[in-house]
C-alpha cells in the first residue's frame, strides 16, 4: 500500500494580525471545540480536523454487479466502471464475432444446398444398387461364392437383406457401408450420412455417378462403368475418371469450412463473454483498493502563534 500525503500549511495570522483578529480566528476554530492553550506543540497537529470530507468510500463501485453486466453484455461493465475504452473493445469485439457466427453459418448451408443438389441431379442410387447386387451374384467375391441366381433371390429380395448378410456377398475390400435407402433417409442423421457416403467411399458408391456408368445402346438396364477394373468388384476409379464425384467432395469441403468458421466465432463470442465480466471484476477490485481520499483542516502551534493547516490525504 503506497500512501501519499500532501499538506498545504497556510499561515493565515502571523505576528500582531493573529492578536488583531481573533473574529476570523474564532470562526476558523471555534473556542468551545478547541482550546488554544492545547496548541504548544510545534508543528504537531492537535484536537481534530474542524473540516473533513472523504471519498472513496461513497463512491465505491461492486464487482459483483460489474461482472454480471459484462457477462451479459461484454463491455456494459467497464462502461459501469468508468473505462469506456475498455467497453468499446469489449462490444466490438462481441459484434465482430456475431457477425460471423451468422455469414459464416449462412454461407455454409448455402454450400450445403449446393452440393445436395449436385448429388441429385448426378447421383443415381438406382444405378448404384443395381451393381451392387450384380456383383454380389459374382461367385468371385464374397465368402459364400454369390448370391444364388434363381427366382427366390432376386433383385428385390437382395434389397430387403441386412447389410450384415449382404457383406458375405461381396468384395471384402471396397464395399463397407450400407447405403440408406429413401425411407431410413427421413431419419435425419441417416439423410446426412446418404450425403456423407456417396462422396466419401468412391470405391464402393463411385458406380452411382453419372460420369461414370454407361447404358449399353439397346440393353436397358445394363450398364458398363468408365475407369473400373472388373477383376476388383468395387470401383477403381482408373486414371480418376469419377471427375463428378471429386467435385461434389470439393463442394462439400467449402461448406464444412464455413460451418467450422462460425462455430469458431461461437467460440469467440463464448470467451468474449467471460473474458470481459472477468476484467471488469478484477478492474472494480483494483480501482476500490486505491481510490481513497481525505481533505481535512485543522489548527496547530508554529512559533507559539496559531496557524489553520489544510491537508490532503490520498492512499492507494
């Protein structure tokens, strides 16, 4: 604690003055509080102060109150503490990271519109099922050596199998994920995974774009498929002939970039939040220790004459 104590010492009677006017020495120090003969001690200050005012007490501000305020509103508790500086830091802040959160977000599910409408319209899951349950009728892939070929398993008995039993049908490598199907896909969280995969798992989902499969002239419903290696199973992709598929990954990339920015700038607004209650606390506390004051006048002996003495006190 650091203390700072200015004295003003204004010598108002001196010599026959002081014998001359006892008036304005009486109503400086009136008798009936102060007795002069008390006054031989020098400089040394007697009785009490006949005028006293303190600040700092008064005028002392809660931090408790300052937080709160910062916590809802960065910057509102540095305003209440008098640092508007401060406050105006804190708010901009606050709308900067806002602003974010809300273009960022927008951009992101405008990205996200985008590549969904680019999967519809090239994507084809009719295409994509129908090679899966072809390869699954190869007695080259799969544990059980094909799907049987005969009338009680065809095409739409395959569909209605648990991928569980499909996956004995088919290449070990490249096929790994069941793809929903329209109705799982009201299911939100399957929607989002339909999306998901068809980008992803090239080797397994790369027969469904539209770039790639190939109805022969006169055969409907009978595909060939541009850059894949019919001893694999699943697609290869050869020379990366799926340029469709690389695309719509590339649109998916930028909407998940933009969603990632503003939940970075929720992040900022959450730190901005507790890092401006904090400082406006802390910056209260401090402000209380130290702001503290006294002014205060009172009457001494100096050369055996009395003399009115003005002080200032100030501590922090």
């Amino acid at each position: 604690m650091r203390k700072l104590i200015v004295t003003l010492v204004i010598l108002l009677f001196t010599g026959n003055l002081i014998a001359a006017d006892y008036n304005l020495n009486e109503r400086l120090f009136p008798p009936d509080e102060i007795s002069l003969g008390l006054l031989k001690s020098g400089l040394t200050p007697t009785g009490q102060p006949q005028f006293s005012a303190k600040t700092g007490d008064s005028d002392r501000l809660n931090p408790g109150k300052a937080l709160v305020l910062s916590a809802i509103i960065p910057g509102a508790g540095q305003r209440y503490a008098g640092q508007t500086w401060k406050g105006v830091l804190f708010l901009a802040v606050e709308i900067g990271a806002w602003y974010g959160v809300v273009h960022y977000y927008n951009e992101g599910q405008k990205k996200d519109d985008e590549f969904k409408a680019f999967a519809d319209e090239h994507f084809s899951e009719d295409v994509y099922r129908w090679q899966e349950f072809n390869v699954a009728r190869d007695p080259r892939f799969g544990s059980l050596q094909g799907y049987p070929d005969d009338a009680d398993h065809d095409f739409n008995s395959w569909t209605a199998l648990e991928w569980d039993e499909k996956i004995k049908y088919l290449p070990s490598g490249g096929f790994t994920h069941e793809l929903p199907t329209e109705e799982d896909r009201r299911n939100p969280t399957d929607f989002q995974q339909f999306y998901e995969m068809i980008g992803k798992y090239i080797h397994q989902f790369g027969f469904g774009w539209d770039d790639v499969y190939q109805e022969f002239a006169g055969s409907p419903g009978q595909y060939w498929f541009r850059g894949d290696l019919e001893d694999t199973g699943h697609y290869d992709n050869d020379l990366g002939i799926a340029a469709q598929s690389a695309d719509y990954m590339d649109m998916r990339h930028e909407s998940n970039k933009f969603l990632d920015y503003s939940a970075y700038a929720i992040q900022v607004v959450m730190l901005n939040h507790v890092a401006a209650a904090l400082e406006a606390s802390f910056s209260v506390r401090a402000m209380n220790r130290k702001a503290k004051a006294e002014v205060g006048f009172r009457q001494i002996n100096y050369n055996d004459r009395p003399v009115a003495v003005g002080g200032l006190n100030f501590t922090w």
